[in-house]
C-alpha cells in the first residue's frame, strides 16, 4: 500500500509487483468477494494509526485508491484463474 501510494502517479511502476502479488493470491486461493472486508479492515487501521490526521478528505481519498487497487488485483487475478483454469 506504501508503494502503491508513493507510485499513484505512475502504476505502470507496480506492474511486476501487482503480477506477483496477484500470483501469490491465486496460488492461495484469494476471491474477488474478499476484497471489501480485508479493505475495510485495512481502512480502519490506517485511520487508526493516522489518528487526528485521518480527515475525511484522507480517509475517502484512501477509501477510493484501495478500491481502484483492489479492482487492479481482482482482474488480474481473474485472467490468472482463467489461464490457470480453475
Ligand atoms: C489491495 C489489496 C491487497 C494488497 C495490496 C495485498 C498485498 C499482498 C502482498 C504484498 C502479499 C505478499 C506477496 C508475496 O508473497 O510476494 C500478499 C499475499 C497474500 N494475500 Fe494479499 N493483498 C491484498 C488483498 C488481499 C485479499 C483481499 C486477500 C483475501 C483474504 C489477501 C490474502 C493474501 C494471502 C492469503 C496471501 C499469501 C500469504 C502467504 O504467502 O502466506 N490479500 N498480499
């Protein structure tokens, strides 16, 4: 997520990194269905770490790129569970 918000400006930088990540989630079996919760459970503990820093305008900006990230991960892994073929 460090990553991913010090490239927001350039995601072609996270290509390898999302492809392997997104190898990883297949290989363990990771399902479209459970992004909103880990998401959730990731947007609450960085508002909790951020505390008083954690304006609304923070806090939807982080709600919007997780989604965008999260939709990158979910196609992506749908090819690999399309190549793979399962
Ligand atoms: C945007 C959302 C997510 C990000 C940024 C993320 C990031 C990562 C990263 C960096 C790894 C390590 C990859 C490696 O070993 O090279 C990983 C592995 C993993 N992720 Fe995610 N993930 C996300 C969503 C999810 C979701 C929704 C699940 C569902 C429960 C999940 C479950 C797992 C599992 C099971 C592993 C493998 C852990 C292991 O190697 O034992 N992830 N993820």
């Amino acid at each position: 997520m460090y990553a991913y918000a010090t490239h927001i400006d350039d995601l072609d930088a996270l290509k390898t990194a999302v492809d392997k990540i997104a190898h990883r989630h297949v290989a363990t079996r990771v399902l479209s269905e459970q992004y909103p919760i880990v998401g959730e459970c990731l947007l609450q503990a960085i508002q909790d770490v951020l505390a008083d820093a954690a304006t609304t305008e923070v806090m939807t900006a982080w709600t919007e790129a997780y989604q965008v990230l999260a939709e990158i991960f979910i196609n992506r892994e749908q090819q690999i569970y399309q190549t793979v073929g399962h």
